[in-house]
C-alpha cells in the first residue's frame, strides 16, 4: 500500500443524488432491491458486475459452510466482550472478526495465494513439479502448508467433497481445484502422513475457479462469521454463557510466577 501523495482522488463504487442511488452503476432501488440476493451484491460490490447464475451459487456455497464453526476463540471473545458490555452489539462483533488471522479464517486467503502461484507457475513446469517442489521449500523452512489437515475432520473435511460437487455442477470446476487436488496428492511422500484439503483451500480454490478476486478472498470468511457472530451474541442476550468461559478460562489456568511467603493462591 502506497504511503504518502496518491493519484486517485475517486471511488467507483457508489454514488447518489437528490433521486437515485447508484451501486457500481445500477439503480439500487430500480435494478437491485428485490431483484438480486445478498449474494449477487456481495459478488457487484467486490467486481463491479453481477455474478452468472453459477458465480452466485459458488460464492453462496462458501458462505453457508464457513459462516458457523461452533465456540472457537472468535466467537468466545465475541460473546464475552458482550458480556461486559451489553449496550456494545457491534463491538462485540468487532472483537469477534478482529480475532480472524491466519489460524482462524485466514487460511482461505493463504490457500488461494498458494493455488494462485502454482496455476501462474513457469509456462512448461508440471503441476506435480511445481506443488512438489513448493511443498518442499514450505517444509524446510518450517511453514505449514495452508489449507491441508484439520483437528477433527482427520479423514476427510466433509465440507471440501460438497464445496467441489457445487463447482462441477455449476461448470466452474479448473485449475485452482486441480492445483489443490495436486498438492493433496503430494504432501503424504513429502511429508510422511497424509493430509486431507479441509475447508479454507475448497473455499479458495472453487471462489477462484468461479472468478472472484484473490485479493478479496479473505473477506469471504470473514462475511460469513458475521452473520454467525450476530447469532451467537443474540443467544448470548438470551442464554448468556460469556462469564461462564471466562471463568472456566481462569480455571484453567494456574499461576506459577513469584509469590511472597506464606502466599496461597484463591481457588476459582
């Protein structure tokens, strides 16, 4: 990002008069409002034009398998920041889509650059080749490689053969889902144990293979856990369980720095 004097001094994305208001062109109330999904918006916000029918239904796809993922750190730190502060809705969503980083809902993104730099590979160099080798530089120095394992789904993440059947359907099945299926089949000789592509790398792979902007792709996650998040901080107004996390945190947890003597600490 370009620090300092920069050229543009416009946006292309909106605008509005006494009349109309315009969405990247269109006539929000007239061509878009009761007209086009959510989703359709999503895709016009981000591109500048409405999706095809199978671009809708990919991005669709990847938004319902990410949205819930159950009590992981961001919705934990969601619901007890509403705990703390009831009055505070959208700082709780705020502290929930803060805690998405390269653990949690960031390895799509990373995923995506990884099938984009193999499908931009040297003209000539085979697929297999190129994964193999990346794979191997990865490992020597020690990074995972993004978008392959899962904790629980060891086996198999069910969500990847569903994401990948929606592309196939829809006609948008190509060299991004090649490449993830490529990189599966090299890691267990590379890597002595097999690891199965889970969820972020579908969701890369199949959004790139439809032509949404890898640049953007991080946002997908992240648009899905929101509406997630709002759910959870609904149920946390009406079953609160925030203070119960954070003192099964504090139970959890002891201490073992420097205490004066005779000090014993507070059971929890």
């Amino acid at each position: 990002m370009k620090i300092g004097s920069q050229a543009h001094h416009s946006s292309a994305i909106s605008s509005s008069n006494e009349k109309v208001i315009l969405v990247r062109g269109m006539d929000l109330c007239a061509e878009l409002i009761g007209h086009i999904s959510f989703t359709d918006h999503i895709w016009l916000l981000v591109t500048g034009e409405l999706p095809s029918a199978a671009q809708c239904t990919v991005l669709d796809a990847t938004l319902v398998a990410i949205a819930e993922h159950g009590l992981v750190p961001s919705v934990q730190a969601s619901r007890m920041t509403l705990a703390a502060a009831p009055d505070a809705l959208q700082g709780a969503v705020a502290a929930g889509i803060l805690g998405c980083g390269s653990v949690i809902l960031g390895a799509a993104e990373a995923a995506g650059q990884l099938l984009d730099g193999l499908v931009r590979r040297p003209h000539g160099t085979p697929l297999v080749q190129a994964a193999t080798e990346h794979v191997r530089a990865e490992r020597a120095a020690r990074r995972p490689i993004p978008g392959y394992g899962h904790p629980l789904h060891k086996a198999q993440d069910p969500r990847v053969d569903r994401l990948l059947e929606i592309a196939e359907q829809a006609g948008l099945a190509g060299r991004h889902i090649e490449a993830a299926r490529v990189v599966e089949g090299v890691l267990p000789e590379l890597i002595g144990k097999p690891l199965k592509m889970n969820v972020s790398v579908a969701i890369a792979a199949v959004l790139l293979d439809a032509g949404y902007p890898l640049l953007a792709l991080k946002g997908v996650p992240m648009l899905a856990r929101t509406a997630s998040l709002i759910a959870h901080l609904l149920e946390e107004t009406q079953r609160p369980i925030g203070f119960v996390m954070s003192a099964a945190g504090a139970r959890a947890i002891d201490y073992d720095g420097p205490v004066p003597e005779g000090f014993v600490p507070a059971e929890h």
